[in-house]
C-alpha cells in the first residue's frame, strides 16, 4: 500500500473541507434563491404563458398538484390600518401578519384579499406562513390582489381619461408595480403615506387573481362617459370590448396593461376582476329612494377576452344588506323567501345579479358591523349598519355566505378581518379629529368595527370588564364618597368607566342621577325633573333607573343631534329653548339613520330618522363570560353597579389630546375646543322620589393625555361562529 505523506494527507483534508462548505454554499444558494421561484408543480403552462388559477362560467379553480380543483372562496379582506396608525402608514409587523394568518387559515378560510400595495413584511410573512403550512401537509393561503385608485382624482378630475389620462396611467403604473412585487423584483422609495422598501420574495404562485379599482362614484362613470363618447371601445392584446361605455373600455384597457406586462415580463397571467358594488351594477331597482345610488351602470359582461388571454375573468362585488336601501323596499326582493322560509332580500339580489353574468361572481366585501352606533338599518331582517352585538355579527356573516353559496356564485369575502379605528362614518363624521382617529376606539362609529379581530384598549387586557365584579378597581379610591354613595371613574382609549356603590340602594326602583359638566361657560344649574341643583353646570346627565330605563342625556344647547339637523339643515323641527343657555332642560343623545325619502312605486313616506344612542344596555360587557354581549354599557351584581360610556357620548371629539366639541351656537358650526377635566357628582333618589338636593356637590376628574395607543388583540365571538360556518360548507364549489 503507498503511504501518503503528512503534507500531502493534510492538502487533501483541506481540499475536500473547501469542496464540503463550497456545496453547502451552493445549497444554500439555491434554497434562497428557490424563495424567489414558484413552485412549477403548482402551475399550468399553455403557449409558454403559466398560469395556477382559473375560472369557467360559474367557478374559481385552482391548480393543486396535476389538477385543477374547484374552489369556493372562502376569504377575509385585510386592512392596512392598526391603532395608532393610519392605512398610508403600512405599520403592520411581519409578526403580526404571521399570527393573523394563522388565525386566518384556522378560521378554514382559503383566501385573503388586499385593496393595495403592502409593505415587504406582508408579503414575506405570507410566503413563510405557506411554505410551513406546505411542509405540514395543510392547505396554504391564497390571495386576491387589488390596485387602488387615487379617491382625490377622482373627485378633482372626475373623468378616467382626463388629464392626458392621468388616473389610467397612475392606475397602470401602480399594477406594474405590484406584478414585480408579487414576483420579488422591486424596489420602491420612500413616499409618505405609502408602502415601500425591497421587495424580493416571490409570493405568485400564491396569487389567485386581481380585483382592480374600487368602488365607483357613479359622478366619476358619468364624467368619464359625458366627456369621451367616442372612446367606447377598446382592443387590445388580451381584453377587449363588446357594446362598452367608455367608463367600461378604461377596464379594458386598464386590465390589458396589467395582464400584458406580468406576461410579457414574467410569462404568468392569473384571473382579473374590477371592483363593482349594488351602486353601478348592471340592474335596475325601480325602488331605490336614491337616485344616485342607480343612476349608471358597469357592465362587465362588456369586456371580454382573447384567447391569448387563459386564466379568464370574474365578476366582483361589494354587497351589504343594509345598503342601498334597495334591501329594504324593492318589491321583489322583500317578498322573496329565502331557505329558512323568511324574508331575504340578500339571496334574491344574489340570484338577480347571477342572471345577468357568463363569468363567476365573488362577493368580495360583504359585512355587518358590531358597533354600538348604528348609521344604515335594513328594515325586513334586521340586518343593520351597526347596533349589532359580536355574536350576531356572526350569525348575520355565515347566513350571507350560505346565500352566496346557495346562488351558486363563486365565494365571498368578508369585509374585515381587523377593526380599523381610522375609519369615520356619516352620521358622526363631523364629531371627531379626523388627524386623530387612529388613537382612540369610537364603538359610536361603526366603520371601525367590521372586524373579526378587536382591538381592545390596554397593553394585555381592559382596565374594566363590565360584569358586576370589581376586581379590576381594587387598586382605586372613590372619586366621591358623599351619603352612603361611592363614586369610582377612569377612563381608556374607548370608554369612561364608572363604578357605584351605594348603601340602601335598590337597584331596580331607586334612582342614580351622574351630573358631568365637559365644558365651561354652559349647561345647566340642575335637572327640574328631580328637583336638584349642581356645583357645576352640568352638560350631561347618567340617569340610572334599572336594566330598562338607564340613560345618558345631554344639555339642549349642547344638543349636536339638534344643531345639525334643526340649526344647519332644517331636517328636524326648530324649538327656540334649545338656543338658550340653562334652561334646565336636557334632551335624548340621538344619531340620524335615514334621510327623509320618498319610495319609487309606492306609496311610502319615509320621515327623517335617528334613533336614540343614549339609551344604556343593561349586560355584562366582559369577554371571557358565556353571558357577554358586547352591546352592553352597565351591569349589577351584589351591590356594585358598573357602566362603560363611549367618550362620543360626552361630545369629546378627541379623548387622547382632550378636544370637546365648543360652544356650537357661539362659533355657528362644529368646532374643536381643548378641555381641561370634567366634573362629576352624583346623587341616589331613594324611589325615584325627587329629593329637592341644593348645589350638589361636583369633583374633577382628570385623565393623562397620550400619543400613543394601547392596544391588545382578541378574536370576537363571530370568528368562532364563522370558523363553524366556513367549516361546514367545505372546499368545493357547487
């Protein structure tokens, strides 16, 4: 045997280490670099265009190993907003995406959708959350694309071609740019109020299709269509036109451009839909009281595909059932029976729709508030904007998506899986700090709480959990101590807590009369109906007088119910004491819910309409208990009464920075005016029996501003029942 020399043995060693980490650099190379390629099992190839989801007439599929499987869409919309932040400032953590699809795969959804571009983490978590979910054996989660419209072009242009075509540009330019980020290929500088950063994870295969725009002002379909008669039609590579409007050739061409740079770039194309809702469908509702809201339509069944073109479209809508009003006066809606034998004018839209489409139909928004204010109603089902409890929110989410399954359209989308404090509404838009919504929860507001996924004020938990056990204020002095009556208040970013006890009190037939006064200058000396007088001039009053007849009133002058709609607008009757300062009278805190309206084809009269907010819900608000119903405001147990009351309720328009809403008469409009505290005081009537008290006595109460936010997430009881209901209807189609 030939003996090696040491020298020589220790080269070899030394060369075959080198060849050892050279491999392993290798591998590892390829493994990132295998990050940013898709998975070709995963993808159809057709005249060298690849492809991994589909449609036919009726269905979405999506390429699962070597087959084409149908698929319900089952899907969640996700915002970009969290508290503390606005949309614009993409401030969702890879951390918090990665959980959020967890929750969202274990809700047995299959979808996701976003309205626009993302910041790098959401697209990296999504990539990492599939390739564990892949590596498990589990199904990963899909994601339908959106590409936004600038919403203040289109109210200054109001026209899709005008300015040299400026929105159809912008609107291109922004869907290119999503192509190279859903392939990993881009960068995008900084610009305020927009996402950017390095984008290099390649997420398309996970990519089921786009839906393009936004919901339509029917002003932006008429503009675009008065303003450019000759442009009704469009040809071009991949989509074209048949019988269009010209508001429908710019979807043509929009969708064409996007299609024919993922193609020609990347080989790949994937579904395409345009963002529609009940406003601009093709129908017709002889009963709609709005004009407005069906006065254009948008077709898309007028745009069609070549054959260059594989995937195929779809058809997307947002559709509520509270909205339009459609729901609850058109004729033939609100006499359909739906499966259970009642009235469902939901399913009869479904089927109407489905009539006039050769393409698959997702509902790509549909929703129900669980807010305490309320803003729209639907006056057959009880479906509303709003005033609606987390539990039924739930119910309401899996009774629509069993009707879109029942008409046989392709999936639905619920809208939304976060709550977004941001969000404003109109019948309280001009209550609050627009540069300040972020910072605090408003449950008076509605749009900021479509979601499965709360956000509760507090770091870990809530400060108070309203359900007669106070445990959460062992650590708290009374605020008054007066007459056998302790006072406890504290406040968060959602409420004004508040807790009583009282000796000899008789919950169910004594009285609690809670003066607060927000504002110098104004209120009342004291409240004529019980014969007491304040310390202070009192804007509001909480008035406890059991579970049913429990409610916050406030100072007529400081009425904002009345100044909007008698002063500003004369919707409402004028009454001339309102006007004066100290009259001793107080009336019910109120939101407006519907505008007076005639019905089309009928003979109904719809007054002018709001209903009554400031009436307490007697129940315990406290999530953990099998009794919680998130509505309530005040509960009773042993002797301990506690209450929770939305700051809107005390006209504050911004608790964080201490903003009330001024002197309305005095400035002849809504206006901002920074507080210092509130003073309370309070009084116990034994039966009810006025007690004559002179000069009750009033403490200050005061709270620390904040710039920042807490906040803690929990899963509310309609993501329970909506996992049920996703559970139950499976994966397939019909």
């Amino acid at each position: 045997m030939m003996k090696i020399s040491s020298k020589k043995n220790k080269s070899i060693i030394i060369l075959g280490c080198l060849l050892i980490i050279a491999l392993i650099i290798g591998l590892e190379y390829r493994k990132l670099e295998s990050r940013h390629l898709p998975a070709e099992q995963t993808m159809q190839s057709q005249e060298g265009i690849r492809y991994m989801s589909r449609t036919d007439k009726n269905s979405f599929y999506i390429l699962k190993g070597n087959v084409w499987e149908r698929v319900f869409i089952k899907g969640v919309n996700i915002g970009a907003g969290k508290p503390g932040a606005f949309p614009g400032e993409v401030a969702i953590t890879y951390d918090e995406y990665y959980r959020w699809f967890g929750y969202i795969s274990d809700m047995n959804a299959n979808m996701i959708r976003v309205y626009t571009t993302q910041r790098p983490q959401f697209y990296n978590a999504l990539y990492d959350f599939n390739k564990k979910m892949e590596k498990e054996g589990k199904e990963p989660l899909y994601i339908i694309h959106g590409v936004w419209v600038n919403e203040n072009d289109i109210m200054t242009i109001d026209d899709a071609f005008g300015n040299d075509n400026k929105i159809l540009n912008d609107v291109v330019k922004s869907g290119q740019e999503i192509v190279d980020i859903l392939h990993g290929h881009k960068d995008l500088p900084v610009h305020k109020g927009y996402a950017d950063g390095t984008y290099t994870t390649d997420i398309s295969e996970y990519v089921a299709g786009w839906i393009l725009g936004i919901e339509w002002d029917p002003s932006f379909v008429i503009g675009t269509n008065e303003n450019n008669v000759d442009r009704n039609h469009y040809d071009g590579q991949y989509l074209y036109t048949v019988n269009a409007s010209p508001f429908e050739a710019f979807l043509a061409e929009l969708g064409d451009k996007i299609i024919a740079y993922e193609t020609q770039k990347y080989n790949m194309q994937r579904p395409v839909a345009f963002s529609n809702w009940v406003t601009t469908d093709p129908l017709k509702h002889p009963n709609e009281p709005y004009k407005n809201e069906d006065i254009v339509e948008v077709n898309v069944e007028h745009v069609k595909w070549h054959d260059t073109f594989k995937p195929g479209m779809f058809a997307s809508y947002h559709v509520y059932p509270y909205y339009p009003d459609s729901f609850s006066y058109q004729t033939d809606y609100i006499e359909y029976k739906g499966t259970d034998g009642k009235p469902d004018p939901y399913l009869a839209y479904l089927e109407d729709i489905k009539k006039v489409h050769s393409m698959p139909i997702v509902v790509s928004e549909f929703g129900i508030p669980a807010s305490r204010g309320k803003a729209h109603e639907n006056r057959i089902t009880g479906f509303n904007q709003g005033q609606i409890d987390e539990k039924t929110q739930g119910e309401m989410l899996v009774h629509m998506v069993n009707d879109i399954h029942a008409a046989n359209l392709a999936g639905g989308i619920v809208f939304a899986w976060q709550d977004e404090w941001f969000k404003r509404t109109w019948n309280n838009n001009d209550l609050d700090l627009p540069d300040s919504r972020p910072f605090w929860s408003n449950p008076q507001t509605n749009e900021q709480h479509f979601g499965l996924l709360a956000f509760d004020p507090g770091n870990t938990d809530t400060i108070v959990r309203v359900d007669g056990r106070v445990e959460d204020w062992s650590h708290d002095t009374p605020l008054i101590t007066q007459d056998g009556v302790r006072l406890y208040v504290k406040s968060d970013e959602g409420y004004v807590y508040f807790r009583i006890n009282a000796d000899d009190y008789d919950f169910n037939n004594d009285t609690l009369l809670i003066p607060i006064d927000t504002i110098n200058g104004q209120g009342n000396d004291g409240y004529a109906k019980f014969g007491t007088t304040f310390s202070k001039q009192a804007d509001f009053v909480l008035q406890i007088h059991g579970q049913s007849d429990t409610r916050m009133v406030v100072d007529a002058y400081y009425d904002n119910y009345y100044f909007r709609y008698a002063v500003q607008s004369n919707l409402i009757e004028k009454d001339d004491a309102f006007q004066r300062k100290n009259t001793g009278i107080f009336n019910p805190i109120r939101l407006a819910i519907t505008k007076k309206v005639h019905i089309p084809g009928t003979t109904i009269e719809v007054p002018f309409t709001g209903y009554e907010t400031g009436k307490l819900q007697y129940g315990i608000a406290n999530p953990e208990s099998p009794e919680y119903n998130s509505l309530s405001d005040f509960y009773y147990r042993d002797g301990e009464l506690e209450m929770r009351i939305p700051w809107q309720l005390f006209n504050v328009m911004d608790p964080s920075h201490k903003f009330v809403i001024d002197d309305m008469f005095a400035s002849g409009k809504i206006t901002p005016l920074k507080s210092d505290d509130f003073h309370i005081g309070i009084e116990k009537l034994k039966n009810g029996t006025a007690q004559g008290v002179r000069n009750l006595p009033m403490q200050t109460y005061d709270w620390n501003e904040w710039d920042t936010p807490t906040f803690h997430e929990r899963l509310k009881p309609s993501y329970f029942i909506l996992q049920k209901g996703f559970r139950e209807l499976g994966s397939g189609g019909k």
